[in-house]
C-alpha cells in the first residue's frame, strides 16, 4: 500500500498532506494573518465570482424560503428568522464589496 502511495505521488501521513496543502494554498503576494491561510475569495477570479454567487444563492432561496412560510404555513416567526437569514447575507455581500 505504502509502495503504491508513494508510486502515485501521495503523501504517507495525513500531517504530510496537510503540510503540502498549506504550502501550495498560500501565495507570499496575500496579507495574510500570523498562521492563517488566506481567503480565497482575497485571491480574485474565480474564487471570488463563486463565493459572490454563493452569496447571492444563499440570500435569494432565504428569501424564498421566508416567503414560504409565511404564505403555507401562517408563522411569523419562522418567515421572519428566514428574512433575518437573508438580510444578514445581503450586508455581508455589501460589506465585502465595500472592502474591495
């Protein structure tokens, strides 16, 4: 098993595959904090465009959601916390974007 890891690259312990991924997932160009990985939405292109995106998927299906409940199930409450869920993501996507 261990001759076949080795054939295909592998790394033998999973601290071995962490130390690889940390060193390949941060580039010396990012700010970075003191032993933390940077974001990947920081690096820009695609990582960003799918994070905004996900966002955006997120605050549109709560939004649904609060509709949702609101019309099927008559509870305020629940609508309500939904709604709470989609605002909150919304200020986030602004907050980002303001960041930038």
């Amino acid at each position: 098993m261990n001759k076949a890891l080795r054939l295909w690259g592998m790394p033998l312990r999973i601290s071995d595959a962490l130390r690889r991924t940390e060193a390949q997932s941060v580039s010396s160009s990012l700010p970075t904090a003191a032993g933390r990985f940077a974001h990947r939405a920081d690096a820009g292109g695609a990582a960003a465009a799918s994070d905004l995106l996900t966002k955006v998927a997120v605050v549109l299906l709560s939004s649904v959601n609060a509709v949702m409940w609101e019309a099927y199930t008559e509870s305020r409450f629940m609508a309500a916390l939904w709604a709470m869920i989609a605002i909150g993501f919304a200020v986030w996507i602004k907050r980002d974007a303001a960041r930038r």
